[in-house]
C-alpha cells in the first residue's frame, strides 16, 4: 500500500462523511495537525484508527486496497449539530469595548454543545496568548464559572456600564476568596491583579477552534 493511495481515499471518505476537519479528527481521537500528516501520506494508519475509521462506516479494504466500496453497509456516523451565534471579537492583550445585542452577526453549527449552558463564540483578536490563542480563532465559551479552574483561558468582562464592557481572554490564577490574577502567554503583557468584585462576568473557555491550513 503507498501512502499516496491511501491519503487520496481518506481524504475522499472524510469529504463524505465530516463536514469538517476538526470533527473528523475528534472523531478519530486524534490532533487536526495529526490528521493531516495522514492526508498528506506522510502517515500509515495504525490499527486502533483503522478501528475507528470502520466504525464510522468506512470498508477497510477499500481504504488499503481499493476494493470493493467506500461504505460499509453498517450505518455511518451522522455527528449532531446545534447552532451557536457568534457575538463578536475579544481582544487577546489591552481590553476593547464590544456591544452584546439580540441581533448576533451569525450563528454556527457547533458539535457535542448540547450540556453546556448558553454557550456562544468569540472570534480572538491580538497576539497576548500566541501560540495558545491566535488572531482568528473561534472561542467556543459557556455560562460555567464554577468550573473554571487555575491555567485555564477564560474570557473577562470588566464592570463598565451596564449596556457593555470590557473584555479580554486570558488565563486565569486564583489568589483567594477576593482576588485573582489574569496573565497571558506573550510575557510582553504583565500579569493584572484583579478583585472579584470588579469583575462583571467570567465564562470558561471550552474549545479553541482553529482553521488547518
């Protein structure tokens, strides 16, 4: 079997069955960056994604050899989808005034959101949490402070007025009951201290999508 056969049909049964490349690889329990080595043939595949990629419906067979069809007849895995409106844009580095209306720019199909509590996205802005966060990727976020716990990215809202705020994504430390610290990755920024007080609202990052190029 030549890497470059195999790449070519995978990537024909990933068009046919996923309608992206990170639910693809999810689903295959592996990195995007993962996944594209196989769709570059610079990877065989090993048995358990075999395993995996014929649970999803695909003939193995067909996959190593070419014979036979693409599909087994078992049924092929068909992901659920909930739309999920994006709000805006928070700023990765010095806090930007955003607005938060009922009329959301749009709405995205979004997987295995459905036990999170009003989840929404961001779009990332500035270069504070490079290479964790980049410019451009999606913030997949929800409504669960409780569940925030220390080195984890979280998206802000400062007290301003009671129409908007200021709002940043970053990492998080708790110090005590009544403070806790904000720092980024870019050590450019310097880590802020906080009270609880001053802060309006506080959502657990979730996922961090991010377009394989």
């Amino acid at each position: 079997m030549k890497n470059k056969d195999f790449s070519s049909r995978l990537i024909e049964f990933f068009n046919a069955v996923s309608p992206t490349q990170v639910d693809f690889a999810s689903r295959l329990g592996i990195s995007p960056q993962a996944l594209q080595k196989y769709f570059k043939g610079g990877r065989l595949p090993m048995p358990e994604i075999l395993d995996k990629l014929n649970k999803l419906g695909c003939n193995i067979n067909w996959l190593l050899s070419g014979s036979g069809d693409m599909i087994n007849e078992v049924k092929v895995f068909k992901p659920r989808t909930r739309p999920v409106a994006v709000i805006g844009e928070v700023e990765c580095g010095v806090p930007i005034t955003n607005q938060i209306t009922n009329e959301t720019v749009k709405h995205i199909e979004m997987f295995d959101v459905s036990g999170l509590n009003n989840p929404f996205v961001v779009i990332a802005r500035g270069d504070s949490m490079v290479p964790y966060i980049n410019p451009g990727d999606l913030l997949l976020c929800a409504d669960e402070p409780e569940k925030i716990k220390d080195g984890k990215a979280v998206v802000v809202n400062y007290k301003t007025t009671p129409e908007s705020y200021m709002s940043n994504a970053k990492l998080i430390k708790f110090m005590d009951h009544e403070s806790l610290v904000l720092y980024s990755v870019n050590t450019k920024y310097p880590p802020m201290t906080y009270r609880k007080t001053e802060i309006f609202k506080m959502y657990k990052v979730i996922r961090i999508i991010r377009e394989v190029k």
